[in-house]
C-alpha cells in the first residue's frame, strides 16, 4: 500500500461484503419461497424480500465501486485522497440510508408520508429522506475523489472511472421525477437502472477490469489505455438506445422495438471486447503475478459476464422472442448470471486484489478464495441453467399454449427445487470469501519437486 | 517463486497504428455499418411479409429528391476527399473551403430532405402508418441526425486544420455518404 488513505477502501468494502451476506441470505429464503410458497408468507411477503434482495445487491455493488476508486484513484492519480473524513461521512450517510429503507419496509411504517413513507415505485421505493440522503453521499463522493484527481495525476483508468460515477449519479436523479403517466413512470425507471447496468457501470468495470489487468498482467499502460477506450465506446454505443429494450410493451411507440432490439443486440460487443481484453492481457503479460485467485476472479468476472450478460442478455432481446419470454424465468437466469458475471465478480476481484495489499498480508488465503470462486461461479451457472429450462418450459406452456400462471409454477417445481440447491452452493460460497477475506492466515504453499515429464 | 517468464513483443506496430485519422473513429464507423446493415436486414426481411403494401407506400415518398440527394452527398464527399489532400499538403485556406462547401452540400441534402419529410406529414404519414415508414423513418430520420452531426464535425475539423483531423472528420463524413448509398436504393427503389 502506497498511499495511507487507501485504508478508506477496508471499510467500504467490510461494509460491502456485510450487505453481500444479507443478499444472498435473503436469496435463499426466496428461493425456499418458490419451493414451498407459503414459507414466511405472513412475515416476509415475497415482494418485500424480492425488493430487499435486488436492492442490497445493488447497493453493496456500489459500495464496491466506492471501496474500488479509494483504493485505486490515490494509486492511479499518486496523491492522498482530498479528505479522509468525508469519505468516513459518506459511508455513515449510505448505511443509515441503508438501514432506514429496510426499517420502513420491513416493518411498513409512515406510509402515505412525503418525507418518511415509501414512494411506492418498485426497486426506487426508498423514501425521499434517503433518496437526498443517497444524493448528499454521491455528491460528497464526487467532490472527495474529483479533488483527488484533479490536483493529481490523471490517467484514462481514472478519467473512465470517474465518467462513469458522474454519469450513474447524475442517472440517479430521475428517481425523483414521478410523472403521472404510468408509461412515462417506466420510461424515466429505466434510464436509472438500465443505464446504470448497460452503460454508466460497463465504464467503472471496464476502469477497474483495466487497473487490474495493468497491476496483475505488467503490459503497458498504453496497450492497456487503448483497449479501454474502444470497449467504452461500444458500451455507450449500444447501451445507450439499448435501453428500448425495456420499452417494447410499456405503451411507448412501436418503433421503439426495432431500435431496442437493433441497439441492444450490440451490447453483446462491449462484453466480448472485455472478456477478450483480459485474456489477451494475461498471454501478453510479463508479469507472473503472486495473486492467483485476484487473476481468477478478474477472468471469471470478464467471461461469465460475457455469457450472462451479452449471450443470456441477447436470447430473449429480440422484441420477437421477447414478446413470449418476457418476465418468465428467462429473465431471471439472464438477471441472476449478468449481475454475479459483470459486477459482483468484478467486486469479489478487486476485494482479492486490494484487501491483501490494504492489510498487509498479501497474498494470503489463496486456496480458500480460489475455492469459495468455484463454489459461487459453479452455483451460479448452475441455477443459471436450472432458470433457463425453467424458463423455456414456462414460455412453451404459459405463452404458447396458454396455461394459467400457478398451473404452469406447479411444473417448475423440480426446477426450483434444484436451483434451491445451487443457491446453497452460492452462499457457501460467499461465506468462504468473506472468511478467507476477514481471517486472514499467512499461506505459503511450497511448490513441490519439479519431475521431467517422461 | 516466480520463474522467468520469457519476454514476448509487445511493442510491434499494429495494423490498427496504419488507419487513417483516430482508431475511436473507426470503431464508431465500423458500429454504425452494423446497426445501418442490421436496420436494412429487417426492412427486407418485414418487406417479405407485405410486399403490395411496402411497394405502395414507397410511392408517397420524393424518389427524384432523393436520387438528386444521393449526387449531392457524393459530391460533398469529394470535396472532403480533396480536403485531406489540401491538409497533407498544408493548404490551410483551400482545406477550408472545401469543407465549407461540403457541409454547404450536406445543408443542401437536409433541405431536400426536409421537404420530403415535409410532404409526408402533411398527408398524415406518420411512423405507425404503416410498417414501411417504420423503418423509412428511422433509417433516414437516424441518417439525417448523422449529416447534422457530420456538418458539425467538418467544422470543428476545418478549425484544427491539421491533417489528422481533417482524415478522420473526412472518414466520418465518408461514412454519412456510404450509409445513403445503401439506404437509397433499398428505401427508395427496390
């Protein structure tokens, strides 16, 4: 560790894996609830834990992010950041928010209220003192690390990163803005979490994707800089009007289904380019770098972000195949794989990366990460593939040949009783990295005789 | 325990350092053919549904103003083509001029254009009207956003004036011309 105030990054990232525990708990209750439906069905009504579980994951995402750019951005711009203690402000401001939104749901308090109540409108719910609460902390964020990059040196992993994080702010505003029309509702939804997940957050993964493959690989800044770019590009390229992809059937003109489906095909390339830089980065590399499992994480987020956002995202993009598919268990495998590829991998990589460095004991535990990497990474594709053939028969039954809803779930059932226990593996999973993360053990594995192949 | 790793070039020129103007141009272009080429794919392909209708539908729109459009644009292309021989040379004030005559060109096509557009909304032609200007719509609507841009672009390049700007300003504008090269006849003739 360089720069003392990239010890900020420790709790960003404690509190980060703390939400993770939380989410993926909350994920297995839901998926015991698809099991056995009238688990918990007085006390934790699925809408709620649905809500919870999409939420924190959210959350706990951009927490990351945060930890990830006060680790990196005093590296990248060689300065301290501008203030320690705004950093440590923002943080408390985000978990009170945090805790705030789960109390009033939870517990269904103040409703009706302006300031306390919640507003009702799925995933941008929270009420309105968190939603300033949640802009005080952006802006705070954005002052903190701008200063930093400004009076230092500026590099494009920085430029990127911070493009992004002004951009996912700014989007966040249209949580505001509640119009009347529930068409024009959805329409504005969207441009904050599409554009967030298809564009604004592709820029901070393709930054920190970059800051590791420079540290982990030693290829050249400028090899490394040139990919970053394109990959941006084509990022905004097509995730920009990629987001008619969510205006197929939401009362928005019909035209919006040629550019949906023509745009958002190409959001495949962003996450084909990303997958293909890492790699090419790694062949390249001249530097046999000690942090295995930080390398593990970095090309399993790049290729199953590849497959879970751009191949499962593109099966049912098409308005086509979306006019059947929509809102079935397709949807879910696409969701469930794309979020655990591109950011939360993205999140356990530079976690692996910098938690070592920040509590100097690198490399530590890498046996365990690496394994708690194939249990999550196994789990997920797992229930991938279980929410897929779910998802297929769903369609055929439901859309194509007309079945009622219920009817058709009381056929997935074996479907979800096998995702059930991939969601086991998940959580074990986790709970693995966050032990090999928080208990840490010096690891030194000795490499044994090198024996000449006969 | 770190072997040695055997030193591989990194260094080589690429291919990529050999094209003309900025590589992020060239990525743009090659991300416009493919949305351009996929728009075109599905116009022929929902045609095969309806091929009475699209054909009917194609007469409401200003065939000669288009193919009158497709010279114009041809001919701003060569002008910005003899702008980057004019900037290679270091012929400031020619390189300029030129280009100011190109985006005159290019205000010319979007007048044309605009007359045609003109018409069609006087007769009440709008996007749902029928499938075909669906697609005459956003294929040409996105075009012309394209020559807005373009003529934007030749200005903010014949400010720089220098050779590498005006090849990827040029690159572009070469890009907005091959587009409605493809577009006209398939929107227009076929």
């Amino acid at each position: 560790m360089k720069y003392k105030t990239q010890k900020i990054a420790i709790a960003y990232f404690a509190v980060a894996l703390a939400l993770f525990t939380v989410q993926v708990t909350l994920g297995l209750i839901l998926g015991w609830i698809y099991v056995s439906p009238n688990f918990l069905s007085e006390i934790l009504p699925f809408n709620i834990g649905r809500m919870l579980h999409t939420n924190s994951l959210v959350v706990w995402l951009l927490l990351g992010f945060f930890g990830a750019a006060y680790y990196l951005v005093p590296e990248e711009s060689e300065r301290e950041i501008h203030s320690t203690k705004l950093a440590y402000l923002q943080l408390i401001i985000l978990v009170v928010g945090t805790a705030g939104v789960v109390v009033t749901y939870l517990f269904n308090l103040f409703d009706g209220n302006f300031l306390l109540g919640n507003e009702g409108r799925e995933f941008i719910e929270q009420p309105r003192w968190v939603k300033a609460g949640i802009v005080v902390a952006a802006l705070i964020f954005l002052y903190n690390i701008s200063l930093t990059v400004l009076a230092g040196k500026k590099t494009a992993i920085t430029n990127i990163l911070l493009l992004g994080l002004w951009l996912l702010s700014l989007l966040f505003l249209f949580a505001f803005y509640n119009p009347a029309n529930l068409a024009l509702d959805k329409q504005y939804w969207w441009f904050i979490v599409h554009l967030w997940v298809e564009a604004t957050w592709e820029l901070v993964m393709a930054s920190i994707l970059a800051f590791l493959m420079l540290k982990l690989t030693g290829v050249d800044r400028e090899v490394i800089e040139k990919w970053l770019y394109v990959i941006v590009a084509t990022a905004l390229f097509s995730g920009i009007l990629g987001t008619g992809h969510h205006y197929y059937w939401i009362g928005t003109p019909g035209y919006w289904q040629w550019i949906g489906s023509i745009f958002s095909t190409l959001e495949i390339v962003p996450f084909f380019g990303m997958m293909a830089f890492a790699f090419v980065m790694v062949w390249k590399g001249r530097r046999d770098h000690p942090n295995k499992a930080a390398m593990l994480w970095a090309l399993g987020c790049a290729t199953l972000a590849f497959f879970g956002a751009g191949v499962w995202g593109f099966l049912h993009t098409l308005h086509g195949v979306n006019y059947y598919t929509h809102g079935t268990q397709i949807t879910a495998a696409h969701g469930h794989l794309a979020f655990f590829g591109a950011y939360v991998s993205l999140n356990l990589a530079i976690i692996s990366y910098a938690m070592p460095i920040l509590r100097g004991r690198d490399p530590y535990n890498q046996v365990l990460n690496m394994a708690s990497f194939w249990l999550m990474s196994g789990g997920m594709v797992f229930m991938t593939f279980t929410l897929t053939f779910a998802g297929t028969v769903q369609t055929h039954l439901q859309r194509v040949n007309g079945q009622a809803y219920m009817d058709v779930q009381d056929q997935l059932w074996i479907f979800y009783a096998m995702r059930f226990g991939s969601g086991v593996a998940v959580v074990l999973g986790a709970l693995l990295f966050i032990y090999a993360m928080a208990f840490p053990r010096r690891e030194v594995i000795e490499p044994g005789p090198a024996v000449a192949a006969e | 325990m770190t072997a040695p790793t055997p030193t591989r070039p990194q260094d080589q020129p690429s291919v990529l350092d050999s094209l003309p103007g900025e590589l992020m141009m060239w990525v743009l272009i090659l991300s416009e053919l493919a949305v351009f080429g996929a728009g075109l794919a599905a116009f022929l392909a929902v045609r095969i549904t309806d091929p009475a209708g699209f054909a009917e539908a194609q007469t409401h729109l200003h065939r000669t103003g288009a193919g009158i459009n497709t010279v114009v644009l041809v001919t701003s292309g060569w002008l910005a083509a003899l702008a980057v021989q004019a900037a290679e040379a270091g012929r400031k004030v020619r390189l300029r001029g030129l280009l100011a005559l190109a985006s005159a060109l290019g205000v010319v096509f979007l007048v044309l254009k605009g007359s045609e557009y003109a018409d069609l909304a006087r007769a009440g032609i709008g996007f749902e009207t029928h499938a075909f200007f669906t697609f005459s719509y956003l294929l040409t609507g996105f075009h012309a956003a394209h020559v807005i841009a373009g003529i934007l672009l030749l200005g903010l390049v014949g400010a720089l004036a220098t050779p590498r700007a005006v090849e990827t300003g040029a690159a572009f504008w070469h890009m907005v011309d091959l587009v409605w090269v493809l577009l006209f006849p398939v929107v227009y003739l076929l």
